[in-house]
C-alpha cells in the first residue's frame, strides 16, 4: 500500500501508555490527569443530556459556548472576537490544529514548526501536501527567532507555534512574541497558536496569548483544548478563535472533517465556564504539583529542566544511563516502573539529547509512587 504517511507509525503516547498497562507501571508518559473533573461539571454535561441536547449543535458550536469562550479570551487578552464569526468549538485541539492547516496552507507551501515539536503538527501539514521546515530550539529550550527569521523563503505561508511548550515548559513572553510579530508581519506569514496549555503558567507569570498581540492576532489561528482545562482529555473538545476572514475558511474546512462537534459536552462546558474561577485557579492547582514532583526528583540523580508552563517536566538521564532516549524510557518503564516520553519522539530527525518527558498531572499519591521507585535509581 503506497502510505501517505509512510514516516509515521503510532504515536509513542499510545505506545508508552500501553507499556506502561502491560508492566503495571506508574504512567507519567502520555499527558492526561488521573484525578476525575470537578462533580459540579460532570453534573453540567448530565443536565445538558436530560434536558434535550442530543442532537447535532449547531456548525460553529452552541452560542453560550462561543460567547463564553469569546468572553474569556476577552477578559484575559484584551480582544473580542465575535461569537458568531470568530469561534469555533471543535472536537479537540489536534483535530482544530489539523483543520487549520487545511484551510491556510496550499500544497508547496512551507510552513515553519518548532523543534521539539508535538507530534500532529509536520503529519498535519504533509498531509495538506506542503513541506514542514522545522527549526530548533536553542540548548535551553528557547526559541531562537533569528533563526526562524532565517527560516523564512518566499514560499513560507505560516508558523506554528505552541505556548506553554510541550514537551519543554517553555513560555513565550513578550519580548518573543514581539519578535514573532514582526517576523510575521515583515512577511505576511499566518500563525496558528496552539494554546491548549493556556492555563498553566507558573511563578506569576502571564500568559501571552497571540490574541494579545494586534499584528498578531490579525494574521492567527488561537486554539484551546478544554481537556486540557478541566480535566477531562477523553472529551475532545476545543476551541479556536481567528478574525472572520480566517475563520470563514476554517469553517469551510471543519464542516467536511466534522462537521459538528459533541452537543451534549459543549452545552455541558457552557453552563460550567459561567464561573470563570474554574479556569483561572489551574495555575496554582498544578503549580502545587510541579513544587511537589520536583523536590521529589531532586533527590534522584536526574538533571532537571526548567518549568514555567505545562504539565510536563524534561529531566536530563546523562548520569543514570547511556541508552537512547526510546531504549531509556522503555528500560524506565519495565524496570522502574515509571512510563516516560523520549523528548526524540518531538524531532523529526533523530536528535538524542539524554532526556525524556514526565506528565506531572497526576494525584499526589501517584507521584509519590513514581517518586519512590525513581529514587531506587543510581548515578
Ligand atoms: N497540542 C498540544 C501541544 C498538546 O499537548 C495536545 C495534547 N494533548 C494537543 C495539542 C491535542 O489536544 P486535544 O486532546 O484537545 O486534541
Ligand atoms: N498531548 C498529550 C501528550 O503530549 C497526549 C495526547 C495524545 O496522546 N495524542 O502527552
């Protein structure tokens, strides 16, 4: 069979989760929390089923999920983006992210992607028949715009960019954004800006959305993932806002890939986000956590990355193992008992860097699990 995807096989999440099931081991690999979602939300969604909401939503999304989504990013970033014409909800981000790509970028067109880089992104944009141009990170795990300017060829039609950054727990701030802006607008480049970690900014720090930014916000594609938010990945829903010219044809595109998104979640998740205190508590929830995982992992002979975002941690190996990021992670899992995600699996060329990817999303006591069988590990 002539593969469109000849490169991909299944993604290393579902491989390392279902390793991790099959040794028993404590899964920090695949990004996904293992506490349930507040009860007030799963009675939203029960509510939203019994009082009629069965059948298909309207193409955009229910209004009160778009207003309250448009509210948000309002409230938050300083740009309203019309309800009707500039929101969308969408099964998820990566099927948001997908369909972007779809509707803004032409076969032949280059589009310039951050190394390390999740792993829907260079599938989705082979798949719409242009070339990913990807472009690393510096050692630091920042993001090096002189060489994303560098980057740029008369065929470069958008970048993709991700803030809080998974795997690393980077965040953009405003000095980056600024230089992305005038990248972007220097050439007339598009963005799509997957946000979906939005809500998980720590120490303090803000979290500079690309709607914040009128250049930029003017030329992107903002994606959110309410799995992400509240603690319900298995869901599948998001969202994107996009000024109507761009958001004309992102419709245009969703119709035919989905159609319509849950009606039962979205009326569910509308009547939730009423009281925005449920996504504005998250970074403290999980800052709690980061604090907690990492004085945990500092006992252990890992090197430990910085983590301004996310829910995700890098640890450096070097003193524990010589094995490939893969060979190491799989060892970790069926000898430790610990899954983890090899940063490898976010290039694409194989770069090793000695460090893999714990989620930190997890109950205290899961952790401490984990924690007690890294700590067995010697330099
Ligand atoms: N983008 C990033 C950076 C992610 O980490 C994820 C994963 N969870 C997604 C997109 C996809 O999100 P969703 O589950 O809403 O499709
Ligand atoms: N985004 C999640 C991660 O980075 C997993 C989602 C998936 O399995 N595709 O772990």
């Amino acid at each position: 069979m002539k593969s469109r995807l000849p490169n991909v096989g299944t993604t290393i999440f579902t491989v390392m989760s279902a390793l991790a099931t099959e040794r028993g081991a404590v899964n920090l690999g695949q990004g996904f929390p293992d506490f349930d979602p507040d009860p007030l939300l799963l009675d939203a969604v029960n509510g939203a089923m019994r009082a009629g909401y069965n059948q298909y939503a309207p193409l955009n999304g229910w209004p009160a999920l778009r207003q309250a989504v448009s509210d948000k990013v309002h409230a938050l970033y300083g740009r309203r983006y019309d309800p009707n014409t500039e929101v969308m909800i969408t099964a998820g981000a990566t099927q948001a992210i997908m369909t972007a790509v779809f509707a803004l970028v032409h076969p032949g067109d280059e589009v310039i992607v951050i190394e390390p880089v999740y792993d829907s992104y260079i599938p989705s944009i082979e798949l719409a028949g242009a070339r990913a141009v990807p472009v690393p990170m510096t050692n630091q795990y920042r993001v090096d715009w002189n060489r994303v300017a560098a980057a740029v060829t008369p065929k470069t039609r958008a970048i993709m960019v991700n803030s809080p950054h998974n795997p690393s727990g980077m965040i953009l701030r405003d000095a980056d954004m600024l230089a992305l802006q005038d990248i972007v607008l220097k050439h007339g480049l598009l963005v799509i800006s997957d946000e979906v970690y939005e809500h998980m900014v720590f120490d303090g720090e803000p979290h500079q959305s690309a709607s914040k930014y009128p250049g930029l916000a003017d030329r992107s594609i903002v994606v959110s993932s309410f799995g992400k938010t509240f603690h319900v990945t298995g869901w599948k829903v998001g969202s994107v806002v996009a000024p109507k010219e761009i958001m004309a044809e992102f419709r245009k595109v969703h119709q035919f890939n989905v159609f319509v998104t849950n009606s039962v979640m979205q009326a569910g998740l509308a009547s939730y986000m009423q009281d925005p205190q449920r996504y504005l508590q998250l970074p403290t929830f999980y800052q709690r956590k980061r604090d907690f995982f990492r004085a945990g992992l500092a006992r252990t002979p890992f090197k430990l990355y910085p983590c301004e975002g996310t829910f995700f941690q890098l640890v450096d190996y070097s003193a524990v193992s010589d094995k490939t990021e893969l060979e190491f992670s799989k060892w970790l899992t069926t000898e430790i008992g610990v899954a983890a995600i090899p940063l490898s699996a976010f290039y694409q060329t194989a770069v090793e860097n000695k460090t893999v990817r714990f989620c930190f999303a997890k109950k205290e006591e899961t952790l401490t699990r984990a924690l007690e069988r890294l700590s067995r590990l010697a330099a």
